[in-house]
C-alpha cells in the first residue's frame, strides 16, 4: 500500500488546493471512526488519511515534500552531504581548498554551513488540523461538549457555542499538530456538519414547525403541546383555525450570541379522522357545506 499522499488522498500531485481538500473531506467522511464504530480498518485508513492531509493540506510541507526535503512522514530527509565531508586527513584528495575549487566556491561552504545550523536550531509552529463532527440538529441548536476522534487515537473534547450551524468551522488554538524545535502547537479547525431534524427547519436565527391538530381543535379552538428545541409548551389555537395558518412563538428559536433567541413559527395542520361515518353524517345535513364555497377567490 502507497504511503505517497496523493495516493493516499486519491489526486495527482500537481492538484489544486481545493481539489487536494475535497477529496480529503470525501474520504474523511467515509472512513471516520464516528461512522464506523468498531472497524479498525476503516480508523485506520482514517489515519492515513488524516495524515497525508496533513502533509499536503499545508502549502509549506507540501512544497517541502515535493522538492524532496521531507518524506512522506514528514520527517526530514538526510541532507545532501559534500565530497569534503568525507575526507579523513592529509592526502585526501579533498582534504585541501585546491582539491575542492573544482566542485564549490568557498563563500558557497560557508552559505551551506550556515544554512545547516540554521536548520539544526529551527523552531517552528506545528501544522494546523482539519476535521468534520457531525452533529445533532438540537445539539447545534442548544450547544454540547462532542467528542472528536484524532488521527492517532486519541480524542479531543469540542465545545460547540449554542446556535451553531451547519458548515461552521471552529478554531481550537493549540490543538494541532506539536511543534518542532519547541515551537508552539498548530490549532485544530473542526467544521459542523448539522444533521436535519425530522420536525424543525431553520431559517437563520427562526425555526419553523408544522403542528398537526384534530378537527375539534380546529374548529372549537383550544390548548394545545407544542415541541421546542427547549422542550414541550402550551399553545393556544384560536377558533376556526385552518391548514396553513401560522403562530408565532416568540424566543423559542435558535440562540443569538447577545443571549437572545430568534422565535418559532408553528404552521397549523387540520387533520380530519379516516372513515368516521359519524362525521360523515354530519356534514351531509350541515346546511353551511352546501352554502360556503372555499374556491371562489379562484373563480375567473
């Protein structure tokens, strides 16, 4: 198996950075320990995946990788070493400045040894991370502590802000990859990805939610159970209440960061019983069926 990082990663190494990131998101999508409890095939794929990003997700190691400097895990390549540093005493044939003219001017020996001490003393900031969490609707919604699994094992506790939405990156300062040379640690970018809830749809800071009601409270009006991100309240529906009608419940929407809330709009539903013949006999001798005609606005 080819530990290269574009094979990993499934692209040609002249890829753009937005192709390199994407195919990235697919496969970490595919192979994340979350969506796979259980499969140590799949985590450790996710690893390697991880990792190759890692590599060529950032512009400097990628170009670093690609002039060869560094390997496929990150880890430096020996340096190129001289004829001159393999002489052992007089009578080498490199052992004098005459002997060596011939491959390298002496200012350039002094420019490569600098540039070696500079790199044996390096001190660099670690790489950044990326990764995707997928989240409950309401966990956004109200907020929660989820629990990231990184490439090596280990786990990373992320505090999701109440009223988080779908796509947000997060910024986790220092939770990246170490250092090198006692540099500090990159930080860990953690991008939401909200899953849809069966009974609300956001629309910015408002939700909405479409609440079935039986005949009788259609037409009689009366108190009714709402559900809220927050939990159940009371509501009450106004007499001859029809499909379509929209109440407003102000602050039960989606948290703002001044502590305010945006509002939930409930959508009434009139839902009518199947085969009731008592019903049915009703409205064959209801007077009103028969004067009322609810198309007329349509009429040309």
């Amino acid at each position: 198996m080819s530990d290269n990082p574009y094979d990993v990663l499934g692209v040609a190494p002249g890829a753009s950075a937005e192709e390199i990131q994407k195919a990235y998101r697919s496969k970490a999508k595919t192979f994340h320990p979350d969506l796979n409890p259980g499969n140590p095939k799949a985590e450790e794929q996710f690893k390697r995946v991880s990792a190759a990003y890692d590599l060529v997700g950032d512009p400097k190691k990628r170009a670093r990788f690609d002039r060869g400097e560094i390997d496929a895990s990150g880890n430096e390549r020996p340096a190129q070493r001289f004829y001159r540093d393999f002489a052992s005493g007089a009578g080498h044939p490199y052992a004098s400045g005459a002997g060596f003219e011939d491959m390298m001017e002496a200012e350039d020996v002094f420019s490569e040894l600098l540039r070696r001490g500079r790199r044996a003393n390096v001190r660099m900031r670690g790489a950044d991370v990326h990764y995707r969490l997928p989240l409950d609707f309401l966990d956004a919604v109200n907020g929660a502590t989820q629990r990231v699994t990184l490439p090596d094992g280990s786990t990373l506790d992320v505090v999701v802000p109440p009223g988080a939405s779908d796509g947000q990156v997060l910024r986790l300062r220092g939770k990246g990859s170490s250092g090198v040379g006692g540099g500090p640690a990159g930080d860990a970018y953690v991008e939401l990805e909200v899953r849809p809830h069966p009974l609300f749809r956001r629309e910015g800071d408002d939700l909405r939610l479409v609440l079935p009601i039986s005949l009788p409270e259609a037409v009689l009006g009366g108190q009714v159970e709402v559900p809220t991100p927050t939990g159940p309240v009371t509501m009450t529906v106004p007499k001859g209440a029809n499909t379509g009608k929209v109440m407003r419940l102000r602050g039960k929407g989606v948290p703002r960061p001044d502590g305010s809330r945006g509002d939930l709009y409930v959508e009434l539903q009139v839902m009518l019983p199947e085969n009731d013949p008592e019903l049915e006999a009703f409205v064959r001798t209801w007077h009103g069926s028969r004067t009322r005609n609810p198309r007329q606005a349509m009429e040309a």
